[in-house]
C-alpha cells in the first residue's frame, strides 16, 4: 500500500484562520504552516496523520477553489457557502467565527411610495431568499463594504449584514430589525474528493471540528 496522497485544503486568511490555529495545532499541524507573517499562499504539513496542502485564500475564494476541484476541502463561513450556491459537501460544522447575518435600518425603516424596500448587502442571494420567505417584493443593492452608511445617504432603506456586537450599527443609527440566520465556519468538500478520499478527509475534519484541549 502507498502513501496517502496528498489532500489540498483551502484556508481563509484572516481572523478565522487565527481561530482555527489553536485546532490545527492539537491536530498535529505544525503552527508555521498557518504563520500570517509568511507571505508564502502555498505551503506543505501534515495534520491527524494526513499529508496536506495548505492554499491561503481570501474567505469568499474558498468555496470556488473547492467546488472547481483546485481544493479537496475548504474552511469559510456558512453564510459564504449559502450566498455562492455552491454545490458542495457541508459535513462539519467548527463553531468558530460565530456571528449573526441581520436586517438593520434606521428606526421606522419603510420604503416610501409604491416602491420594493431597497436593500443595501453583500449578500443579495440570501437577503432576496429571506424577504421572499416573507412576501416582501425587495430591490437588493450589492455593496462589498461600508454598507451601514447606506440608509442613511439615501442608497437604501435598509441593510443585510453580519455583525458579531451590533456596535457599529449603533454608531451608525442603525437598529437590528431581525436576524436572517447565525453563521459559524464550516468544512467544505469536493463532491468528487468526498467520494475517493472519504477516509483522510474524515480524519482531518474530524480534527479540525473538535475543541482544543
């Protein structure tokens, strides 16, 4: 029987990878592979016995890398995978990164006239889904940053975003008006690597999925 061949993991830079660091390293994953301070996006380790390739990715690149098969497994945000469609496996859920995907506006937030509620977001696939749960006829606006400056400059009415305190949308005179879902980091599979890696891949997922000691 030969060595096991070699899985490719996509990591998102950032501060999930900080989060994910402390798991790596239980799991046997030496820390300079996930060293920030290295500029280096590829780079070799071995985790819960399983050869790996590490790619340093942007978080919204993860699930792309892996559904294109560049990518055996990822690791990005729940609401990542929800907003790209992706067709991929979703088999571990690390409870890391936990924030809240919410609707936010300006006390009173109602569109004026006639008109769909206009909808500032970086997540117009989610945010159309939810208000359509509801029978809101919505018009989402894609903006990729600084969204909560959005109602109140008249580009929305009001906003779908992620917030972990809710201190920027108070600063901003916003108010959470609901929540759209909860979010914590996931493993992401290759549907074809699920298939014939099933067993290294479930060794490292469900490494990287338990809490440190």
């Amino acid at each position: 029987m030969g060595a096991p061949r070699t899985l490719t993991l996509g990591l998102p830079k950032g501060r999930l990878l900080a989060a994910l660091a402390p798991r790596w390293v239980a799991a046997g994953g030496a820390p300079e592979a996930l060293d920030t301070s290295d500029r280096r996006l590829l780079r070799e380790a071995v985790v819960a016995g399983v050869p790996v390739r590490v790619l340093l990715l942007k978080p919204d690149d993860v699930p792309t890398y892996v559904e294109h098969g560049a990518a055996d497994a990822g690791v990005c945000g729940r609401d990542v995978v929800l907003e790209r469609g992706c067709e991929l496996f979703v088999p571990w859920d690390l409870g890391l990164g936990r924030c809240r995907m919410v609707v936010a506006g300006p006390e009173g937030a109602t569109p004026s006239g006639s008109r769909p509620l206009r909808v500032a977001t970086k997540y117009p696939r989610i945010a159309a889904a939810h208000f359509a749960a509801k029978g809101v006829a919505v018009e989402c606006i894609y903006v990729q940053g600084s969204v909560e400056t959005a109602p109140g400059v008249g580009l929305s009415d009001v906003i779908v975003d992620l917030v972990e305190t809710g201190e920027t949308l108070r600063q901003n005179a916003l108010r959470e008006l609901e929540t759209v879902l909860v979010t914590t980091a996931v493993v992401v599979v290759n549907r074809a690597a699920m298939k014939l890696q099933r067993g290294a891949l479930g060794a490292l997922g469900r490494c990287l999925a338990a809490p440190e000691p």
